[in-house]
C-alpha cells in the first residue's frame, strides 16, 4: 500500500503561533481544521508565507513570525515543509505552492548538513521540541545520545525530505528530488540497522536502545521505515497502556501521529476509542481544546484540535487522491458507530458521505462533486466512484 500523505497538527501549530487560530490550530494548526471543516484556505496562506518571510540566512525558518523575540526550533521548519505539501494536496493552487518551494531548500539543506555518516542526524542546535513528554522528552526534547542519533528527529527529517521530493519532482529541481530520497533512504536503513530492538519488537529513541516512546514508533509506522509485516504488532504495543514503564506517551498533538499510524497499520477502526482524553476535557466544561492534561498553561490550544480533522479523514474517510483533491480516495474507520454522516469541502465542491448500519450490513451514499472521481476502500475492497451521488450495498 502506498504512502498516504496527510496533514498534521504543524498546521494547526504554525497559525496558532501567528495568533491566528480562531478555534485551534489542526494538525498542527487550524489549517486543517479549515481544509476540513470551512474550505477557507487563507489562514493556511498566511502562516505558510510567514515562515516564509521569516527564513533566515541559515535556512531555517524561525518558529513564530512576526515577532520581536527570534525563536529557531529546528523541527519546526521541518514541519513547515510538510505544511506546504498539505496544501498542495488538499487546495487546487499549483501556483502559490511552487512560489515557496525554493525556501524549502534551505531548510533541507540545514539538516542535511547534520546528517552523520550512518544516516542518523547529529546534534541539532537551537531548541529541537519535538512533544511535551515529561520527564523523558526533556523541554519537550527527545531522548539522545552523546553524539545526537535521535530517532524522532531524524524520522521527522525522513517525513520532510519526502514530502520535499515530491514537492521537487511536480515543481522544481528533479536532481534535487532524487538526493533527497537518497538521503531519506540512508536515515531510514540507519534506524532499522541501529535502533530497532528485536527484543522488544520496537524502534528504540538512540542506538542505546534503552528508552521507546510513541512519538518515535508511530513516525516509524506511518512512514514505513518499520516494514510492513511488523507494523500491526508495533502499534498494538504502543497502544497497550499497561505497557508504559519504559515508553514516552504522547502529547495530545501527536497523537494525531499516533492516529494516522494505526490506520497505516489496519487498526484504524480502534481509533474511535483513542479520544477519550478528549471526552474527559469535554467533562471538565472545555469548549475549546487543552494544551496539555491539568495543570495546564493553555485551555485553548490548536495543537489538539485534531480530532475534528481525523473524524473527517480517518472515521468518515474522506481524503484527497490527488494534488488538488482533483480525485478523491474514501477509507472509513467506523469501529463500533451504526451511523455516519458528513460533509467536506474540497476545491471543486463538497464531498458528502453517510454511512448506515442495518441487519448486519451497511449502506454508503456517496455524492462526489461535478468531474470528480475516485474510489472507496472498503475491508479490502476498492469500489469506483463517479461524480454525483451512489449508493453501495456493503458487505459487513
């Protein structure tokens, strides 16, 4: 099965540091959440052309802009790469995307420069935040070695220099592209050489192999650099929580990661009971997302509004199947729920699904918007779809 690029709570991060996040950011930022949920793409543009602006003469970008106080978090520029490929994906605006490609470069080229003979990354300067796990994940910092070797880091350079290739090979320097997938592939073997302990049926933080966590191995699912027959096992792992002496949770925003790695793995019909902590936030009389589990220092934070983007993509199913959502591709992850119902927007027009439950199988109705095709994926079956409603008699 191939990649499937998706966005993440950097969106949600990246409009919510610009003071724009009127709910939460998505996914990171509230990018996605207006992707999903309005089809109100200028906030997305607004951040994506303040990192922009804020590029510096080192190449990366600084993490909140404008601002009278300079912040570098390296991983954050990384995370803006994968911002600009998301809109690639989910809005029909080629033009504006292949404007800030060059700017991508720098950042690239930054780590590139850290990536250390083995494939792994080195030290990495300034404030590398990759999730609020404490006491493991240090300010936010992941687990390293000496020498840096961290796991996360270099699989959230994995993530960057793919979204950055295909980013290359639709508008830029295919060469480029080309050493960018070289150095991808060098960072991924390097991981499975150097961190995988077979012992434990995981990725390791560092070669030390003495320390897991979620954020590493759910990066590692969803981007396939755990091959594909481990990955079920890995996530069942990761998910098992009275397995957690020795491996970092994740935050409220990355589970968005954790998510997506368990649709990646088949699991994404469990996904339904992983918001609980959400529920909880709900009894407490939150109208609007925590930053993290109380005491917290934000009761209105975008990096865990995910939720609203994942019941759209991952429960309802409804994603792009080509730049541009020029195509559609429609997997739902209904779990335990009898009914669905829901409406995207999309460039060309909303997407509407409704998914009903009856004497043991389901009907779906399924509206695509004018000159718009797709497919449904269902327990294994790719079904054609056409523009206009259809209704499918499925099996259970």
């Amino acid at each position: 099965m191939a990649y499937r690029p998706v966005m993440r709570p950097r969106d949600l991060y990246g409009y919510a540091l610009l003071g724009a996040a009127p709910i939460h950011w998505r996914y990171p930022h509230s990018g996605p959440h207006f992707y999903a949920i309005a089809g109100d793409d200028r906030l997305a543009r607004q951040a994506l052309e303040a990192f922009h602006d804020s590029l510096m003469p080192d190449g990366l970008t600084q993490s909140r802009y404008p601002s009278s106080l300079t912040q570098i978090i390296p991983p954050f520029s990384l995370l803006w790469v994968g911002m600009l490929h998301d809109y690639w994906q989910y809005r029909d605006d080629p033009t504006f995307v292949a404007s800030l490609v060059p700017g991508t470069r720098g950042v690239l080229d930054w780590f590139a420069a850290r990536q250390r003979p083995d494939g792994l990354l080195g030290p990495i300067e300034w404030w590398p935040f990759v999730d609020w796990s404490p006491p493991d994940f240090v300010s936010g910092v992941p687990p390293q070695d000496a020498d840096g070797r961290s796991s996360a880091l270099t699989l959230q350079f994995i993530e960057a220099l793919r979204y950055a290739a295909a980013l290359e090979d639709q508008f830029g320097e295919k060469d480029r592209a080309a050493q960018y997938r070289q150095r991808e592939h060098r960072a991924s073997e390097a991981l499975m050489r150097l961190s995988w302990y077979e012992q434990a049926g995981l990725l390791a933080d560092t070669p030390a192999r003495n320390h897991f966590s979620q954020q590493a191995n759910s990066l590692a699912v969803w981007l396939d650099v755990i091959p594909r027959p481990l990955q079920p096992a890995v996530m069942e792992k990761v998910l098992d929580s009275d397995d957690r002496s020795n491996m970092s949770p994740a935050s409220y925003y990355f589970r968005f990661y954790v998510a997506g790695a368990m649709v990646h793995a088949g699991l994404g019909d469990l996904y339904i009971p992983q918001l609980e902590p959400w529920r909880k936030m709900l009894q407490l009389g939150l109208s609007t997302w925590a930053e993290t589990p109380e005491p917290t220092r934000s009761d209105s934070h975008a990096w865990s509004a995910h939720p609203t983007f994942d019941l759209m993509t991952i429960v309802a199913g409804i994603n792009p199947g080509t730049p541009g959502f020029s195509s559609v591709e429609i997997a739902p992850h209904l779990g335990s729920l009898e009914h669905v119902a829901a409406s995207m927007p999309t460039p060309h027009g909303p997407v509407e699904v409704s998914y009903e439950k009856a004497n043991q199988s389901w009907t779906a109705q399924i509206k695509l918007p004018e000159n718009v095709s797709g497919n449904l994926t269902w327990h294994g079956q790719l079904l054609p779809l056409h523009a206009g409603m259809q209704t499918l008699k499925l099996n259970q």
